[in-house]
C-alpha cells in the first residue's frame, strides 16, 4: 500500500485519513470516508483500484468531475474510463470493450447510466471489486441534494454482486452519516471522519444591500485581479450578466453554467485549469466539481441554498493548503427566490393522485410500465420530485423497480443482410435469421418487433438486445435506441389512492418545510456573533475545532447584521385581473377548469411545472410578477381573490 502510494502517486506519504480508509476496503470490507473539500477522498479509491482484482465502478453526479479525475488517472499511468451522455455509442463501446477484456482499472459513470438495460447487461459480464459513491449523502432523504436514484445502489451492488462499497462525501451531518452506514451496513469503525474545520479558509460575511452587490464585487475583485476565484450565483442570466459587469469593469471573468453547450463549458473550464482564465462566474445549481488546487477566492454574490451547499462551494478554496479568502455578500433580498426552488419541488395532491390511479389501472396487466416524461406531464409533477415520489411508493411496499429499457430500437445495415446470417452456423444463425426476417427494414433503419420476435420465434427481449450489442461492436450494423420505458412490479395496488396520496402530500410539504428551515439555518450562521469556523464545524458534528479561528469576520470583529430586503407595495394594492387574468384564460381553455390558489401561485413566482411549458406560461403577461413575495403571502392572496371569483 505504501510502495504503491509513493511509485505510482508520488507522494511520501498518506494525508489523515486516508490510510485507515484504505485499509478497511483492502481488506475486504465497506467503508465511508468523510473527508473536507480537498482532503484526498479521492485517492481512497484511486489507490484501491490499482491494488484490488478487478474493475472498480465509480458512481458520480459531477461529469466535471469524472473528466478531471480520468486526466489524473491517465497522468499515472492507471487505466480508466467513463461512460457520459456527452459521448457517442462508438466510444462508449470502446470503453466497455476495455473493461471486458480487463484492461480497465476504473470505470466512472453517473447514477442514471444504471437505468440503462444495455449498460447493466454489460455489468452483468464483467466481475467489480469495488463500488465507490461519490457524494455520497446524495442517498439520504435527510441530506441538502437527496438524488432519489442514489437510494437504488445498495440494491444494485447486490445484484451486480460487488463485495464491497466505499462511500465519500465532504457534507455529510451526523444524521446523514446514520443514514449512509445503514444502507451499505457498513461497521461503526469503517467510518472515516477527519472533521470539518479547515484553517487555511478565511470566512468573511459581509452585509451588503442588493443595489450596492456589484460595486462591492468589483471592488473586491480588482485587488485579487490576478488570483484564481470562483463568484457563485443562483441563476444562469445573473452569471452572463454578472461575468459582463465584471469585463466592463475591466476584470477578466467567463460566465459557466449548465445552459450553455457542453463543448464551450469543456472550453472555460480547461482555460480556468490551465491557469488562461482567473475568475469563472458560475451557477451554484450547476456545481463546477472543479479539482483545482490553487483557488485564492470563492465569492457568494447570492447567498448559498443551504449550510451544506456554502461548504461545498467554499471548499473549492484553498485545496494547497495556502490561505483563501471566502466572502458572503450577505442580505436578505434573494430569499424568496432560493425558497421559491423549494416550493416548486412539492407536487399538487391532485398531480400524486394521477400517478396512483395510473399505477392502480395497470393492475391487469400485472406491470407498471411508462415513459417518465409523459408521467411528469400528465401529473403536472417535475421529473425529479416524481422519482422522488415513485422511491416513496418503493419505500411503502407498493411498487419495485424492476428494469428501464429503450421503448424503440433500430438499426441500419453496414454490411448486406446475407453477410450478415453468413457468419453464423447452426443455432445462432437460425436466431439472427429470425430478427432479419422480423425486422422489417424501411428505406434505411429497420425497426426491431421484440413482440413479434417472441411471439414468432420464443426470442427474448435480453438475447435480441445482446445480439444487436454485439452486431455493433463488430461494426455490422449501426445502432439506435430511443424513449426510456420504466418497469416497474406492482406489489401492493389494494390501497385507497385519495388517502395514499393525502399521506404523500404531507410528507413532501414536510419536507419543504425542512428545506425552508435549511435556508434559514444559513441566515442565522452568516448572522452568528461566534466563531463562523466553529459553528460550521459544530454543524457537521465536528467537536474539535478551535472555539476562536482568529481569522473570521466575526473574530475579527465583525458580526453580520444582514439589512432587511427593500420593502415591497402591498400586494393588496395589486391588480389581480391584470396579472392573473391571460393565465387563468389558457388554463381554462386547455383543462377546462379554473386553476387552483397553488397553481396560480407558482405562475405569479415564475416556478415552472411541466403544464406551464405546454400553455407556454413564460409568454403570458404576469409570469414572475411576484417571485419577489414570499410564496406563502403571494398563495394567500390568491386564495382570497379566487374564493371571489
């Protein structure tokens, strides 16, 4: 373990941590390490890899991430790959073609690549040492970023038989780390925690009124011109605008944010890495999951969407251990558009109620099957809360998820039919015959009939997927598939859908309360009068940082009274025809019906549901006319001027 620590990393010897991490999961048991931003999770499971047997499967939510890795792999000398959506099928199948000859030590992917039928028939076929999961309180419903799809892994490390898991997180409570060590069992001893409290971070909170922000940023930024820094903000159009602001004010900055093409994101980062470009504007919902060591500065321009998100985001500073300077430009003027993100994740009762009785009416056929998009819009529920609901449903005992697969394969002949069933004899050259025969080509792509193929020829559905895998790996046909069907079993459907969906309302309007709550925890850190190292620390269970950094806002004097927002007129002033009046029109003629108080709500706090989409809601006048009101204010009035109507 050190040999290989010192000839293949080149490094003299481990960080604190590591070494027991490393250990545990070389000597065959699971294992979570939580580590701050920057403290070498990594290399847990790099220096695993290497020493364990076969193929070590890295499960990640940052594709920035997985890039940045594979070029530190590839720089020593360690064989890896990943399998991205920004790929084409030919370099995927190079990758997979790696691992199956075992030629990979490493293989990264994003948590809905599982989903995949022809990605978990592959997995199938290859033996895994090692699961990792990367960000790891992603699976707990208690964390700041729950991904309802982390919660499938512990039940897919059993069914791909993997023996072992290593878990990795920087945010991580002590409620969270619970949470993770129950669902991969993993041993009290086998949880690796460093603490929180990072010395070299310098927290400043400093409160600045909404209108006074740029001039403030500017004037911070031209003394550290020169110095790599990272300025979150909370929507795409404020990081162009702000990126702009910064440029005309003569600091060179670049805008980067999911809404822009991946190959101009590929772009800023590499010129950020490669030390071109010195101040990246990003997007905090977006996540830069950059591995940069010399980060100087990390500006919140907008505040943060919890605790846990502010410590992510800062941890980017300072990962050389020099001292960074970590500024909050703190007030209270955006807060209603970070609680309007959580009010648009909790779906209508009457949306959780479409699901139940579509689930309830596939009960003859003994399955559930869908497409999720179509789901989300007949249910007016987002995809994501919807995978959060249909997990609930698995929680409850009512449905299991038993496989995802394309709704629509075809393919296109590279070389003539008859060459094709010329390569194969007996038996198999009967089977390829049957899909030639049934496969019936148009012009230029034939259809695959796996219906017809069963019926016909008692061909199933996983043989024919194969068999076109493998026709594309040796670059007989090209392969294409479309629409994600999910499956699911349908275990428990004898339940009252009224009552069931009243229960699921309560728990996802719980949880936005939580999530509320959330935000106003970081308020009152930014306002604390203590040590802002200490009560970031104390947050995430870490007893033993210093009572007094010396080197924070607060002990150097400065506690954070944040200025109230500017006040708003009354919305009882307000003109409710002439904002609502365009939108509850096209509401009512495309459903027939008036819209409810909630409904209208997020149409006047510019939260989008998939229904708004379809009555193109962004173009109607009074769209966001309110985002600046508290929600519940905004529902309230509603409410009142609807029970006139």
């Amino acid at each position: 373990m050190h040999d290989t620590l010192q000839q293949v990393f080149g490094y003299p010897q481990f960080r604190p941590g590591q070494e027991q991490t490393v250990s545990a999961v070389l000597a065959g048991r699971s294992a979570a390490a939580i580590f701050p931003t920057g403290s070498g999770k990594s290399l847990c499971y790099q220096l695993s890899a290497v020493l364990l047997p076969h193929l070590t499967l890295v499960v990640s939510p940052l594709l920035a991430l997985m890039q940045d890795q594979l070029g530190f792999l590839q720089r020593h000398g360690i064989s890896a790959g990943s399998i991205d959506s920004a790929q084409s099928r030919d370099e995927a199948n190079e990758v997979m073609a790696r691992a199956r000859s075992g030629e990979l030590k490493i293989l990264m992917i994003s948590v809905e690549r599982l989903k995949n039928e022809r990605f978990r028939n592959f997995l199938q076929s290859v033996q895994i040492s090692l699961l990792v999961v990367d960000e790891a309180h992603c699976i707990s419903e208690w964390g700041h970023n729950f991904r309802p799809d982390y919660l499938k892994l512990p039940a897919y490390q059993r069914q791909f038989n993997i023996p072992q898991a290593l878990l990795l997180t920087a945010t991580a409570t002590p409620k969270v780390i619970a949470d993770m060590q129950a669902k991969f069992s993993i041993a009290p001893q086998d949880v690796v925690t460093t603490g929180f409290y990072r010395p070299n971070l310098n927290l400043l909170v400093e409160p600045v009124s909404g209108h006074d922000k740029r001039r403030r940023l500017v004037e911070w930024m031209s003394e550290r011109a020169d110095q790599p820094s990272i300025v979150y903000v909370t929507l795409q159009k404020t990081a162009e605008q702000i990126a702009e602001h910064l440029n005309r004010n003569g600091i060179q900055a670049e805008a980067y944010h999911a809404g822009l093409p991946h190959d101009k994101r590929e772009g800023i980062q590499q010129r950020f890495m490669g030390g071109r470009s010195n101040c990246i504007v990003a997007t905090i919902a977006f996540g830069m999951g950059i591995d940069k060591s010399d980060i100087r500065n990390v500006v919140h321009f907008d505040l943060p969407k919890s605790i846990e998100n502010y410590s992510q985001e800062i941890g980017r500073a300072g990962r050389d251990g020099e001292p960074s300077d970590c500024l909050v430009l703190a007030n209270r003027d955006s807060l209603n558009v970070l609680e309007n993100f959580v009010y648009g994740d909790t779906p209508e009762q009457e949306g959780i109620l479409r699901v139940l009785e579509e689930l309830q009416a596939a009960r003859q056929e003994g399955q559930w099957e869908f497409l999720l998009r179509s789901l989300s819009e007949h249910s007016n529920i987002r995809e994501l809360p919807l995978k959060t609901l249909l997990v609930q449903l698995e929680l409850r005992g009512v449905i299991a998820p038993r496989y995802a697969f394309y709704a629509e394969y075809r393919f296109k002949y590279l070389i003539e039919p008859e060459a094709l069933l010329a390569r194969f004899s007996g038996e198999r050259q009967q089977f390829v015959a049957a899909i030639i025969e049934v496969c019936k080509r148009a012009r230029t792509w034939a259809t695959v009939d796996f219906d017809a193929l069963y019926q016909q020829h008692n061909a199933e559905r996983n043989r024919v997927v194969k068999a076109l895998d493998y026709f594309q790996e040796q670059g007989l046909i090209e392969l294409e598939s479309k629409q994600m069907t999910e499956v699911y079993s349908l275990l428990d459907t004898d339940f009252d859908p009224q009552a069931l969906s009243a229960e699921l309302y309560t728990g996802f309007k719980a949880h936005e309360v939580g999530e509320v709550a959330r935000i106003h925890a970081m308020l009152d850190l930014f306002a604390t009068d203590r040590c802002l190292g200490q009560r970031l620390a104390q947050y995430f269970g870490d007893e033993n940082a210093p009572r007094r950094c010396g080197h924070c806002s607060v002990c150097h004097g400065h506690v954070a009274y944040l200025p109230p927002p500017p006040g708003l007129p009354p919305l009882v002033d307000k003109n409710f025809t002439g904002l609502c009046g365009d939108f509850i029109h096209r509401h009512h003629e495309h459903t027939g019906q008036l819209p409810e108080a909630e409904r209208l709500t997020r149409f006047l706090a510019g939260v989008s549901v998939p229904l708004f989409t379809k009555l193109k809601a962004r173009g109607i006048p009074g769209f966001a006319a309110l985002e600046d009101y508290p929600y519940a204010e905004v529902r309230e009035w509603a409410q009142a001027h609807l029970n006139d109507l």
